[in-house]
C-alpha cells in the first residue's frame, strides 16, 4: 500500500513539474515561480489559457502514454511548443467542443513533430527550438480555415469584459493605468513583444513578464532589452516600418534570439553579447522579407526568424578548427544564463586538465629528473617534451663504487611500470645494453615500448634492459604493472629511463606536452603532492600513494545509509544521508529531512563534489562545502587548493546585482582549501585529521569564510565539525553495523 501511494504522488510530481516547465520553457527556464507566473498571465484570456493548458497536458499524457523519456518531459521540452500552439489556436477561435477536439489533436501532432526533430537535429547536438510550434501552428491555421464549425473568436473585442471575469474592477484600472501611462515608444514596444510571446497584446502583460524574467535571471533579462533595442535602433536607422515589432508577432524574435544566444546555449560572455547585436539585425531581415512572403499565404512568421539565425549560428560554430573559451558553448545545461557562467568559470579552473590523460611516473621509489623538457643534450625541437630519470644516493650520486660497470648504477634493471591503463602498441627488444660511456647511434631508441592511452596519446619508455620487456604487443596493462626494466641500449651512455608523451604510435614520434597527474617532489625530507604539474630537472619525483584510511573513509557505495547524530543548537537529532545514483550513472548524497542532494565523482586519486541541489541551510550543504574536495593520498603539511562556484556560498542579494555584470568581469570567487593536520603515528596510522577553509573573495579580499573539519579513523569518519547558523554543530555516525548494512 505504501509503495502504490509513494507511486502516485511521484507521478503527480511529475505531471506537475512537466506542467510548470513547459511553461517556463518558453523563456529557455525552469525557474517554478517563473513558470507560476507565466502560467497565470497566460490566463488573462481565460479561453486561450484554457486550450494552452490542454495542449500542454494532451502532450505530457500522450509522451507518457508512448513511454517516451521521462526526464525530457518532466524538462517541459516537449509541452512549451504544444504550449504555444494551444494559445495561437485559443486566441484565434472561439470556444466550442470541435476547437477543444482540433488543440488536442495539435497537441499529438506537435509531440511527433517534437520527437521526431529531436532525433533528426540531435545527433547534430542541435535544439528543435519552437520548430514544432511553427510547423503545427501553421498546418492547422490552414486547414481550420476550411472548418467551418469553428468560429473566429470576437473575444479581443470586448478586452475589459475579459479582465473584468478574471481580476474584477482592480484588474481592469491596472490595465487602463498601463494603457494611459506615458511610456516611450521603445519600451512599449518591449512590453508588447514580450506579451505577444503568449499570444497577448498589451502592456500589463509584457510588464508583468518582464518582472518575471528579471527575478528569474538578471542576464537574461539584460538581454532581452539589448535584443529589443538593437532591432529597434536598426529599424530605425534603416527607416523600415518600426509598427511591424510592436504590433505583430515578430517582436519577440529579437528577444528570444539574444537570450539563446548570448546567454543560454552560450556561456555569457562579452563575445557571446557581441554575437547578440550581430546576429539580432540579421533576424530583422530575415523578419521583414519572410513577412512579405507569408502575408501572400495569410500567414504570420511567428519565431521562423529567431530559428532560423540560432541554429544557422550554433551549427556553424560546430565547425571551428579550434576550441574557443572566449565564446563557449554551454556542455551542460542548468536552464540559467548564471549559473551555466559560474559553473563554466569554476569548471575551466578546477577541470582545465581534463583534456590530458591522467598519467603517473613509469618507476616505483624516488628518482631524479637528469633531463627534462628542453633539456641540453637530447630533448630538443620535436623532441623537447620528454624526462630523462636516473636514480641518486643521499649523496647525490647515482652509482656506487667506481660507476664503470652497468650494475653500478643504482636504477640499473629497477622495474619500469605502465604510467597508466593502456594497450602495448609497440614492443622493441633484442638490442644489447651498452658497457658505460658507450653509445648505440644506429638503434637510437634502445630497447622500447610504445602503450597506447587513447587515440592521440601514447606514451614511449625507451633504453630498456635487454631481454626484460615482459608485455606483448597488444596485450592490456593498468597503471603500476611491471613492464620491463631499466638499462642502456640505444643512444644510452649511463643508464637511466627515457620517458615521454606522443600523438602517434610509431618509435620515433615527435613528443607532445602532457602534464603528470599527480607526484610528489621531495626535498629536505618535505614531500610535496604536485597535480597536473611538470617533472622539472633535478628535481626527486615519486609517485603519490593513497592512504587506506582516507579510501575508506571516502568509499560510498549506492544504497548505503549514512546515520548521524547532530548535536548543536542545544539539542540533539538524527540525520540521514542515503547514497544514490540517478539514471544517468550520476551518484549522490540524498538528505532525506531537506530533500537536498549532493553529487560526487570517486576516482582512484581524489573524492570531489560537483554539484548541489536544494536549501542552502541544510547541513548537507555544508558539507558540500566543507568537504568540496579530498585528495586520498596523505603527506604531512601538504595543502589542496580548489575552486567552488560562487552561487553556492555568496549571498542570494548580493549575486542578484553582481550578475548583470558577471559576463564581463570576474571581481568574485570561492575558493576551498583543505590541511592535512595531523596523524598519529609515522609507521602504523590510525588517525587523520582535515581541516578545510570556504573562503568568499572580492577582488582578491577575503570577505567571509566558513570552516569543517573531519576526523577520521580505521572504521571511516568519525566527526564532522562546522559552524552552522553561528553555532558548532558536531555530526557523529550511528556505529550500528545492521542498519549501515540496510
């Protein structure tokens, strides 16, 4: 019984969310009180909101019933453009069972043409956008001309009388004040384009609208003016019928197009805002030469321009030759121009090595750089970005006795290890070790191996021991397996462990730059963790090691239950966090008291936070930041450093006036430090402590902080500490093996 209830109010959610943001949609949103909002306007002509509001459900029903994707429908993406139909046909006709009959068969038909677009378009990672509205819209609108049952709706005529049913005398005097109200032209002329949106011509709405987008998000409000403003200076400056942006159905198109563009499908920027009032005259062209043309077919352009120029530009940039971060587009869409910015900003810092492959030192122990990039004997020109490594004594020499026979060296037949999961591309073995001094010019190379990581990076490891290579060509390696050891074949006079990063697969590519992941350098007995960094010459370099406390403690398997008792606030609680995964292999911290959620990535090297959802004062969130990244590798005194993105910890009011000029500056930051404090003992540990710092930066001046520690044992965390509310909360977990393993 429990579990049939549970099902029907997850449906209902969901009816609802599709229902809200097919609404929103219409503004590229999923912001609810927008939504709300738009919702309501859409009802100042009760009809018309009537027949979008079956549209809209026809769709979702319909979607469901065909067992289409959930998410999608949930998004609002197939019912904003059923949406619209449903308004342009409610506006148009008026009421009866056969107009009822014909919105809920367009809203059938606007779903297949959807679907269907969706698959043609998408592969092309492109949006349908409003094609479906306009496709729809404009093969009913012909067809229903020959009906004759449906009567044109005189509603309009009569507009006092509508408002009058809808809001009484008060909304009547609203809508005459804004009707009297002196307003200049231009911004008339915005407010009606933004009602015409819904199928409505007056100010109140466009007004009301308005106030929506600007609460919803200051960027794309901003652009909806700049939009408007510069099809309006174009008009004018061009001397064409400035009556046709107020008065018909093309207004919104400027509006739309500078939303999509500089700040929705774009991470706002100053170029993308430059693209706006580029591309914004070309859909005034293409507006005013397409009208001409459908007035012969009685026909209006609806948002044919604003499809048009969008896909045209966002298909065109799919064939640049080179990445450009100055004009972005956005990978993952959050359906806000600000958040889209300050997840883009954090993600080029924090994520900026991604396009490497995450590569370890070849060797086990510590070694020495002898010879990095650039180095003054052999790492030159095609071959500048390789590491030569040999292996020194405390004294700084890398042989014993008298160093003239190959055993003397310390790194002499020392194991050689894959640097990461791969293929064995290319084997060289048979060539003889050279006696010391000597060199071997004609097999340059020595004995070698070639792994294959990806398609364009394969890694070398050259001058190989004689016979020690004990891979195969084409045979599967993971990072840390033995592979061959290190000698003195090739252009080799000593031994030592030629290392590098190349494009192609064959002995004797040229070297590409490739960062190592993570290392430690040690010096004066300091060990420093190095991440994403470059070997440098006579450095002492070695891999990092994971610590098995901090890999339990940061090890969460979907369906654990994570119990707590909270002490703080002079009083005492239980708190449950339950780790999940979503459909889309996404996995997360779940609160169940706040319904907030917290997404992660666990790899081999480090535990990090990605993305949080829900109220900004549950404890969760505090943990988000508190604990935004762990590397789960420990050495004393070693400090990790990352980046947050700002709207998760800088207030809401403060935000609210900074995003009008976030596209064009970066005068804020969050950045998150984590100490490795303490642990017990050097040889067997049995406790760690972390301390982190959340820091909120104004031009580089800290402003507010906000601070978590963890202490960790064998059997995992053991508490968590943060100030929450002005006061000390302790978490502790609920050590019951029988409900952890529930």
């Amino acid at each position: 019984m429990q579990s049939i209830k549970s099902h029907i109010i997850n449906n209902q959610h969901f009816f609802i969310d599709s229902l809200l943001n097919s609404y929103s949609q219409v503004f590229f949103s999923s912001y609810k009180p927008f939504a709300l909002l738009i919702f309501l306007v859409s009802f100042i002509d009760i009809y018309t909101g009537l027949m979008g509001l079956l549209a809209v459900l026809t769709t979702s029903v319909t979607a469901f019933t065909f067992n289409l994707d959930k998410a999608t429908i949930s998004k609002g993406l197939y019912g904003f453009n059923a949406l619209l139909v449903g308004l342009g046909l409610g506006i148009y006709y008026a009421l009866s069972w056969h107009l009822v009959l014909i919105v809920v068969l367009s809203g059938i038909f606007t779903l297949l043409i959807s679907v269907s677009l969706q698959g043609i378009v998408g592969k092309y990672h492109l949006p349908y956008l409003s094609i479906p509205f306009l496709l729809s819209i404009w093969t009913f609108t012909i067809a229903t001309k020959q009906f004759e049952a449906l009567g044109i709706s005189e509603r309009g005529i009569y507009t006092m009388n509508e408002l009058y049913v809808v809001g009484g005398h008060s909304l009547v005097k609203v809508y005459e004040y804004f009707n009297a109200a002196s307003i200049p032209p231009f911004i008339k002329g915005y407010f009606v384009s933004l009602s015409a949106i819904l199928f409505q011509y007056n100010v109140l709405v466009g007004f009301l609208i308005s106030l929506g987008l600007l609460f919803f998000s200051r960027i794309a409000f901003s652009l909806s003016l700049i939009g408007f403003f510069i099809a309006y200076l174009f008009y004018s400056s061009i001397e064409a019928n400035i009556t046709m942006i107020e008065y018909s159905y093309i207004g919104f198109n400027y509006i739309l197009t500078s939303i999509a563009i500089g700040g929705f499908f774009l991470v706002p920027s100053t170029r993308s805002y430059l693209s706006v009032i580029i591309l914004v005259p070309l859909v005034a062209i293409l507006s005013i030469s397409f009208s001409s043309i459908f007035l012969y077919f009685h026909l209006a352009i609806y948002s044919l321009p604003f499809n048009i120029i969008v896909l045209l530009f966002l298909y065109s940039l799919k064939y640049r030759v080179n990445y450009n971060q100055k004009l972005s587009e956005v990978l993952y869409q959050y359906n806000k121009p600000e958040k889209n910015l300050y997840t883009y900003i954090n993600h080029q810092i924090r994520f900026k090595h991604q396009q490497y492959i995450a590569l370890k030192l070849p060797f086990m122990g510590v070694w020495k750089v002898s010879q990095g990039f650039n180095g003054e004997h052999t790492h030159q020109g095609d071959f500048r970005y390789a590491w030569d490594f040999i292996i020194c004594n405390k004294s700084g020499l890398q042989f014993k006795n008298e160093g003239h026979i190959l055993e003397d060296y310390f790194c002499y037949n020392k194991p050689v290890i894959a640097p990461a999961e791969g293929t064995i591309e290319e084997v060289l073995d048979g060539i003889e070790d050279n006696p010391i001094g000597d060199v071997n010019i004609k097999q340059n190379w020595g004995n070698t191996i070639v792994i294959k990581h990806s398609d364009y990076t394969y890694t070398k490891l050259s001058h190989l021991k004689k016979d020690s290579i004990v891979v195969k060509k084409g045979e599967k390696v993971s990072f840390g397996q033995i592979i061959g050891r290190c000698g003195n074949s090739g252009r080799s006079p000593y031994p030592h462990l030629h290392f590098q990063v190349q494009p192609h697969p064959f002995i004797g590519s040229s070297t590409m730059y490739t960062p190592v992941s993570s290392y430690l350098t040690i010096h004066d007995k300091k060990e420093l963790v190095q991440s994403y960094s470059i070997p440098q010459e006579n450095e002492h370099v070695a891999n990092t090691e994971n610590h098995a406390l901090l890999e339990n403690a940061f090890h969460f398997v979907p369906g654990q239950i994570l119990s707590f008792t909270v002490k703080g606030h002079n009083k005492t609680k239980k708190l449950e966090w339950h780790i999940a995964i979503n459909s889309n292999n996404e996995t997360y911290f779940h609160c169940i008291e706040s319904k907030a959620k917290a997404y992660y990535i666990s790899d081999s090297e480090s535990f990090l936070f990605t993305y949080y959802e829900g109220p900004k004062d549950a404890l969760l969130h505090k943990l988000f930041l508190g604990v935004f990244k762990v590397q789960k590798s420990y050495y004393k005194d070693n400090t990790l450093s990352d980046t947050i993105p700002v709207f998760y910890n800088y207030p809401a009011v403060f935000l609210w006036f900074y995003d009008f000029i976030s596209p064009f500056t970066r005068l804020v930051k969050t950045t998150f430090t984590m100490n490795y404090d303490s642990k017990d003992d050097v040889f067997e540990t049995s406790q760690i402590r972390l301390y982190s710092t959340c820091s909120n930066q104004l031009i580089a001046k800290t402003i507010k902080e906000s601070k978590c520690s963890l202490f960790i044992e064998k059997t995992g965390i053991q508490q968590i500490s943060f100030y929450h509310k002005n006061q000390k909360v302790i978490l502790e977990p609920i050590n019951n093996d029988e409900e952890a393993q529930q």
